[in-house]
C-alpha cells in the first residue's frame, strides 16, 4: 500500500525562458519548501490559455501538486506566456488579462456571441461567490432591514394608480 502524499501549494509563477509553470511547495508533513517546474511543450500566441490550464491542471504528473492553485490562476499564467511570446511587455499582459477578467456595466450583452456571453457570466458568477456571504461567515446577518432615505417627493407611475381612477 503505497501512502498518499499531499502537497500545499506556496506559490505559483511563470518563467519565460524556458517556457515553464513554476511551483513553490511545502511536502505533507516536512518543513523544507520545494521547487517544481513543469515544462510548457506546445504553446504559441496562437494557443488557448484555457484549455491549456485544463490539461496541466489534469495532467497525471503534476495533478497532485496543482490541488491547491486555481484554474483562474494557472489561466493568468497562460495569459501573460501568450502575451511575451505575441511581443507584449509584461505590463502590457497584465492590463490586457485584467480587461478580459472584468466586466464593463455599460456594455451590451446582448450584441455578444455565445462563447463570450459564457465567458462574462462565468465571471459574474465568480465574483457573485466570491462576495456572498455564507451562514458560517462571521459578520453574516440574517434578516437585514434597510431604510432608504426619502429626500423629494415620489413621482406618481401609471401602473400604481387605483384601476378605478382616470388619468
């Protein structure tokens, strides 16, 4: 019976010469930090950051290290290798990966394609869980009143007056 070994993900980072994911991590029980690179084979500016992230995350070898980094983080990485190998500074990168990962209120989402409707929901959905508040979170309040403030006087609207009434 071979035993299970856990490993809890320190940090995580890009080196762009060679091409490799970087992990920092601690070994189940042991104190000593140790350093895993794991080699990006087959990736252009062509490539696609997600499924790129998918199949490292996936992949036997490294599996069991990337328990504890995110997809969305290994994506990032992708993002910025995609970006130097496009001859973007890595400035440039970030800005470019932190526009995609955000969304704008003012734009349409009904002019935009399958594919990137399902992108800004998924977004929208990460950052919906992200800030909500849970039964076992500390500062969780059940039953929340809230009085808002009525400064000028509410304009009448032709639904709310009585059916019997004439306008």
């Amino acid at each position: 019976a071979r035993t299970v070994m856990t490993y809890a993900a320190k940090k995580c980072g890009i080196c762009f010469q060679p091409p490799s994911i970087i992990l920092i991590y601690k070994e189940d029980n042991k104190d000593k930090t140790r350093q895993r690179i794991m080699p990006v084979r087959n990736f252009s500016k062509f490539s696609d950051c997600s499924m790129a992230a998918e199949q490292l995350k996936n992949n036997p070898r490294h599996k069991a290290y990337l328990e504890g980094v995110s997809l969305h983080q290994l994506k990032k990485l992708y993002s910025l290798l995609k970006g130097h190998l496009g001859g973007e500074s890595l400035a440039q990168s970030l800005e470019k990966f932190q526009q995609e990962e955000t969304i704008d209120p003012e734009e349409d989402m009904n002019k935009l394609d399958d594919k990137e409707l399902a992108k800004r929901k998924s977004i929208m959905d990460e950052l919906f869980e992200k800030n909500r508040k849970k039964k076992d979170d500390p500062d969780f309040v059940y039953d929340i009143e809230v009085e808002f403030p009525q400064d000028e006087q509410l304009e009448s609207c032709g639904w709310d007056v009585e059916s019997g009434e004439e306008i």
